[in-house]
C-alpha cells in the first residue's frame, strides 16, 4: 500500500490532499456551520487589528512626532488619544483570537467525537473477515493517531490558514499604499520562499504518509503481542 501511495505523482497526491481537506471541512460544517462562521469573523477581525498595529509606528511618526519636534510643541493630547485608540484595537484583537481559538477547541473536539462515532457504527458493519485480515492496532490507530492528526488540522492548520490569508491581504493592500516598488521586491521575494516551501513539502508528503503507515503497522504488532502473551508465553514463541 505504501509503495503504491510513493508511486503517485505529486500532482496527483496535491489533488488528493485537497480532496481530503475539502471533505473534512464539509464533515465539519454540517455540525458546526454557525461556529466556524463566527470563528472567520474573529480571524477577520484579528487580522485587521494585527495590520493596524504593524502601521501604527509610521502614524506616531509622521503625525506626532516629527510635527511636534518641528514646532516644539508639548501637547501630547492627540498623541495620547491615539495610543488609547491603539490599545483598543490591539486588545480587541487579541481577545478574539482568544475566542476563535477558543470555539475551534470545541469545533474540532465535536467532530472528532462524531466521527469516532461514525466511524464505530461503519466498523459494526463490517464482517468478520475484515477483523480477521487487518491487525486489531493498526484499526485502533484510525481511531486514535489518524483521528487526531485530524484534529490537529482543525484546530490549529485550517485557522492559521485563514488567518494567514487574510493578513496577507490586508497586508498587501497596505503595503501598495505605502510603498509599490518595495511591495514588487517583497512579491518576489515571498514568490521564491513560497517555491522553495512547496518543494520541501512534496518531499516531506510521501514520508508523512510512510509514517502513518508505520505508526499503524507498530501498533497492530504492540496490540497484538500484548493482547496475546498468554499464548506466546504457552507455546515458547517470545523470539
């Protein structure tokens, strides 16, 4: 099975990486749509708090500061008002990260939990045979190390995905405003790290892949020596 999934080619396991994410989401969605909807917003709204703080340097600079040295004035009202106007917004920012990340906690324990479901009531169908030709580890794996490499996406990847997307954006847009030559450089620049980024991970795939295979192999073999030690112990087969 392995050295089928290695012979793939790379287009072929991007698509069915896609595929798989695309299947997830969708599992996801029909439990928790209304969620994962506030949990964008929140990202939204993080994102945008993110940028906001990242610009605000060049706001205390070229509106307080270098005005203020110029005329030597000491009014430090409007100078204030914005750094409370900042603090707002960053502290706005940071609590709903805390809430998105907060809700995708649930989100993904809650799928997980319905999948494990699913996935049960699918193996109380299945026919003897099935158990008696895959190794009682390698299907208590699905159920703990696969499901949980899921809950890892749900929690952690696809948020940060989100969110990396929209700061991008956001960035982008600032970035053009500020500077378009500097915005060209910095293009080219991510265009390169991003190559080099998919390059890595075309290699690293296929042994991601192999690893879960193992860990499932390793598994099945720990599962089934421990469950069956009376015998071992019987027959003298502990070689």
């Amino acid at each position: 099975m392995s050295e089928k999934i290695n012979e793939k080619p790379s287009g072929s396991r991007v698509n069915t990486a896609v595929r798989l994410i695309n299947r997830v989401i969708r599992y996801m969605l029909h439990y928790y749509k209304i969620p994962f909807l506030i949990v964008v917003i929140c990202i939204l709204i993080t994102a945008i708090a993110t940028v906001v703080g990242a610009t605000f340097p060049q706001t205390l600079i070229d509106d307080h500061i270098t005005p203020m040295l110029e005329s030597g004035s000491r009014d430090f009202s409007s100078l204030a008002s914005d750094l409370i106007r900042l603090v707002c917004i960053m502290a706005t920012g940071v609590i709903t990260a805390f809430t998105y990340n907060r809700i995708m906690v649930n989100v993904s324990q809650g799928t997980m939990r319905h999948l494990r479901d699913d996935l049960f009531r699918r193996m109380e169908s299945l026919p003897i045979k099935y158990f008696d030709t895959h190794a009682h580890g390698d299907i208590m794996s699905v159920y703990t190390n696969d499901v949980d490499t899921l809950r890892q996406l749900l929690s952690q990847s696809i948020p940060q995905i989100i969110n990396s997307v929209i700061s991008m954006i956001a960035t982008l847009i600032t970035m053009i405003v500020l500077n378009p030559f500097l915005t060209v450089i910095s293009i080219l620049t991510a265009c390169v790290m991003l190559l080099v980024t998919a390059n890595f991970s075309k290699l690293s795939g296929k042994y991601y892949v192999r690893q879960q295979i193992d860990l499932g192999a390793v598994d099945g073999f720990i599962e089934e020596m421990l469950d069956g030690q009376k015998v071992v112990k019987v027959f003298c087969h502990e070689q």
